[in-house]
C-alpha cells in the first residue's frame, strides 16, 4: 500500500499507512517524524519523506507517541542505520525497549473476535508485522521540558491509559495536536466516524484513557491529527468532550 501525504498546515504533513498514521515536521531541511507506522510500513515512510522533500538523513529525530507496534515500526530502523534519536515519554521509554508489553494480546483479540471488523483487522496486522518482536535498542526520554527543539517545535503532553507513558504532541502556534492513541477519528474496528477512543481491549487502562481527554480538551488547537483515521477539523475541547460521552 502506497502511503497517503496530506498537507494540514505550513510544513506539517499527516501520512496513512496501513490502517495508521504518522505525521511529518518539517522545517527547512530538517523535519521531526512523529511515530513510524507497522514494520511492514517501512517503504511508505521512506516515500513519504521524500514525497515531502526530505530523506531519512534529514531527520533530526524521530517522536513516539507510545510504543505500539504500529508506531514503533521503522524507529529502530532510522536509528540504527542513520543515528536518528528516538525519543519517548520517560515512563514508556522501557516499554520501546521491550522489557514489558502493554498490547493487546491474542486473548483480547480472541475475546473480541465477535465484534465487527476484528478479525480482518488482526489479519492484516499479522500481514504488516504487527506481532513481530520489535524494539528499540536505545530510547531515550525527551531531553527537555516544553517545547522540543526540533522542527515544528512539539510540545509533548503526557496523556496515559492507553500505556502509561502515551504522549500527544502539541503544536501551538499551528493550532494542531498530534493525538496518537488517546483520542482518534476512526478504526478498522469501529463503525462509527469523527472522535473517539479505541475500543477497550486496545488499552491499558480504559479510566485513565478517559481521564486524559480533558487534558487533551485543555490544549489551544483546531486541527487534530490522530494515530487512526482522518484529519478532524474544529475545535479539540469538542472533540475530547465528543469522545468523553461516546465513551459514556
């Protein structure tokens, strides 16, 4: 599947994948990838940067909203044959390594199996390598507090539930924030469109994940960009609330 680059505002770029997203910083020549989509997504990030006109030389560093699978995919990779650093919330930078696992298991999927579209899901997530032993060697926590100098100036929010250490990344003076896991506006396995959370099975812990939203909601933005589904346009305090009574 070929990668899909949607520009959302000046030097800020929202890639599908399989079934995931990742979000392209870019500033000059340089440009921050935020998460890297499944092991099997590799070709697309490869293209998606230079669809953006950029290369994997280019990154200055490379931004995971949590250690999932689908968004650890290519980190390893970058950092490993390009010295990218690869930065976490300091809580899941073990979880990059992979000394525990917060993911749903074949069990949960098992258990789910009845609900519509889990099981091509699944599927398809075995089809990407989404069940591949996959870490990071060396992760290391953000180097700094508040905005991250890199391109696009991130600002990372700790937003836990989803793991403990999932982080969405602000971007104030754009108005954007890249939500990752924490807040979503489609799934394979949803029937429902625009804000929402992930189904429970796919959390750590489902209170906290709810809890996080109006952290979420605090943040000064109008454009959300999730680690599933479309861009949503308007206001994020809607959006977080609008998945808080989904979530009801």
């Amino acid at each position: 599947m070929r990668a899909e680059v949607h520009q959302v505002a000046d030097g800020t770029f929202l890639v599908h994948g399989n079934h995931v997203n990742w979000v392209i910083l870019k500033d000059g020549d340089s440009v921050t990838l935020v998460d890297t989509g499944y092991p099997g997504d590799r070709q697309g990030v490869l293209a998606s940067l230079a669809e953006v006109g950029s290369s994997p030389e280019a990154v200055a560093a490379v931004l995971i909203t949590h250690a999932h699978n689908d968004h650890l995919g290519s980190a390893e990779y970058l950092r490993a044959t390009h010295g990218t650093p690869v930065y976490l919330h300091p809580a899941e930078v073990p979880h990059a390594r992979r000394e525990f696992l917060q993911q749903a298991t074949i069990g949960d999927v098992v258990r789910n199996a009845w609900r519509p579209g889990v099981l091509p899901w699944a599927a398809h997530v075995i089809r990407v390598g989404g069940t591949d032993h996959n870490p990071v060697t060396a992760p290391e926590p953000f180097p700094a507090e508040g905005p991250l100098d890199l391109p696009g100036r991130p600002v990372p929010v700790h937003t836990p539930g989803h793991t403990d250490g999932h982080c969405v990344y602000h971007l104030p003076g754009a108005g954007i924030v890249i939500s990752g896991d924490a807040l979503v506006s489609g799934h394979a396995t949803s029937r429902i469109k625009g804000p929402q959370i992930l189904l429970d099975f796919f959390h750590h812990e489902r209170a906290r994940v709810v809890d996080s939203l109006e952290l979420i909601g605090a943040l000064d933005a109008d454009t959300l960009l999730p680690g599933h589904g479309p861009v949503h346009r308007g206001s994020v305090r809607a959006a977080a609330e609008q998945a808080r009574d989904r979530a009801s």
